[in-house]
C-alpha cells in the first residue's frame, strides 16, 4: 500500500499528465489565425512542460536536483497562465474553459510553490 506522500506525488504526476492533454484538446479548437498560432506554440510548450519537469523530478539525483525540477515546472506553470490570460483576453479563445484552466494552472503553481518551500526546509 501506498504511502500519502507516494500517493500525492503519484496523483500530482497522473494530473499534469490529464492538464496537458486538456491544454492539447483547448488548442486544437482554437481559431485558425497568426495570432493563435504563435500563442498556442508557445501555450502548448509551457504547459506540457509543467508534467515534463514533474515526471523529471522524480528521477533527479539529489534533493537539490528534485527541487530544481520543481522550480522550472513552476516557471512553465506562470509562463502558462500569461498565455492563457492573452488567449482570453483577446477574444480568440472561450473565457469559460479557459477560466477553468487558469484554475487548474494555478492550482498546480501553488503545490508546486509549496512543495518547493517545504523542501527548502522554510516552513
């Protein structure tokens, strides 16, 4: 059986995996435009990278490693939030459903946040 921390890390893991397909699925009906283009190159790059970097981790070789992984998937998670809020804001893109990612993304920046910070031992 499991641990909660094994379970949490596992959990985590499964769920970055489920973002990027949703970011993937959310690209793919975006308007046909330059605009979307270029932002949804750059969205889909950030955003998968947020699972990537998490994936990564868990083969780091130290502690200081780990948390390096981390601290790039939080990078790619505020870098993701920009792009969604100009795909919003702009008009090309549905203000509901990427509402509802903007909450995912934050939601995963700040385990990954806190995560960081308890690793670095400051709470």
């Amino acid at each position: 059986m499991q641990n909660d921390k094994s379970k949490f890390k596992n959990d985590f893991r499964k769920r970055t995996y489920s973002y990027a397909l949703e970011i993937i699925k959310f690209i793919d009906i975006l308007p046909d435009n330059k605009t979307c283009s270029t932002i949804s190159n750059q969205l889909l790059r950030s955003a998968t990278s947020i699972g990537a970097n998490v994936i990564e981790a868990s083969a780091a070789s130290s502690k200081k490693d780990y948390i390096n992984f981390f601290n790039h998937a939080l990078k790619s998670a505020n870098e993701t939030k920009f792009w969604l809020g100009l795909l919003r804001d702009s008009g090309n893109a549905n203000k509901d459903k990427t509402n509802i990612l903007l909450k995912e993304t934050t939601e995963m920046a700040n385990i990954l946040a806190s995560s960081i910070i308890t690793m670095k031992g400051k709470r």
